[in-house]
C-alpha cells in the first residue's frame, strides 16, 4: 500500500521532470528524430551582458501587453514583468509546441511548483524579470500556465530576427552611397 503511493507520486515527479526537460532550452541536440519539435529557444542570460529593458505587462484580461517583442539574434533582453491583475500570472518563455503541453500538464497536476531560468511567477502587484539570451532566429512563445489562462489567450511572441539579416538591412538603410544611386 505504502509503495502503491511512492510509485504515484513518483511518476509524477518524473512526468513534471520530463515536461521541463521538454521545455528546456538545452533539452534535445540535433539528430533525436523523435524530439525535432523541441525548439532551441535560447539559454539563461548574463545580467552583465544584458542589451536591453523589455517591460511586459500582465493584466486579469488574460492579455500581455505588449503580445509581440521584437529581437535581434544574439540581443539578451531583460524581461521585466509586472502583475496589473489580481490573480497570480506568469511569464513562461518557451518553444509553442513545448508550452501546450507543459500548460495541459499544470491543469492535471496544478499544485505543481515550477520555476526556471525561462520563466517567472508573479504575485498580484508585484514585478518579476526573466533575462534571457536569444541565440537562435524564429519565433519564441511565452505564455502564462496558470490554469484557464493559456485557454484565454494569455500568450505572446518574440520574433528573432536573424543575426547577418538584421545588419544587412540596416546597413542598406544607413548606406548614403546606395540611396544617392537611385534615381529620383
Ligand atoms: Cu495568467
């Protein structure tokens, strides 16, 4: 009876284990066929190697404002995120694919404590900040997993642009030879 209940809570530890494994952004190297979902959404940042302030504000409307963050490859954003509701809210950075099933994995087990270097809780009030290194290009999810919340839209994304694009681009903006050669 007494290792019927070990075994129980056990799984269910290694299930949460899994589900941030999953979510993790050293999860999976190239080559694990099954895992070519898990996407690289970067790693923890460095506070000293911090380029730039996002705030981030989170509401009981189940909305982030703003829902859509711009980023270079390579930029470390300082995330800093304000709780406006009354309810608890969290900032969970993560590939889309990841945050749903680690959002359906909270609903099951929602006494469930996590916390991570891509994520952050905060109490009603109260701010909170991730700072997080963008090493890949794509789109990266956040979302809040609190239960019901995912469901009602509580979810963003930053877009990565790609390192050598980004300075292409403005390079041709700020290039006075180029723009005198066209023809007005
Ligand atoms: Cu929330």
């Amino acid at each position: 009876m007494k290792s019927k209940i070990i075994f129980k809570s056990s799984s269910v530890l290694l299930l949460c284990a899994l589900a941030l494994a999953s979510a993790s952004a050293f999860a999976h190297d190239k080559g694990h066929g099954a895992h070519a979902d898990a996407q690289k959404i970067g790693v923890a940042g460095l506070a000293a190697r911090v380029s730039r302030t996002v705030d981030v504000d989170m509401s009981d409307a189940m909305r982030f404002t703003p829902a859509s963050v711009l980023v270079k490859q390579g930029e470390t954003i300082r995330f800093v995120v304000k709780n406006s509701g009354k309810l608890k809210h969290e900032f969970v950075l993560g590939g889309a694919k990841e945050l749903k099933e680690h959002y359906e994995l909270m609903k099951k087990f929602p006494e469930m404590e996590h916390s991570d270097p891509n994520m952050v809780t905060v109490a009603s009030g109260q701010a909170g900040e991730v700072i997080w290194q963008f090493t890949q290009a794509g789109e990266i999810a956040f979302a809040c997993l609190q239960p019901g919340h995912y469901d009602a839209g509580m979810k963003g994304m930053v877009n990565v642009a790609k390192g050598k694009k980004a300075e292409k681009a403005k390079a041709a903006v700020q290039t006075p030879d180029e723009h005198a050669s066209h023809q007005h």
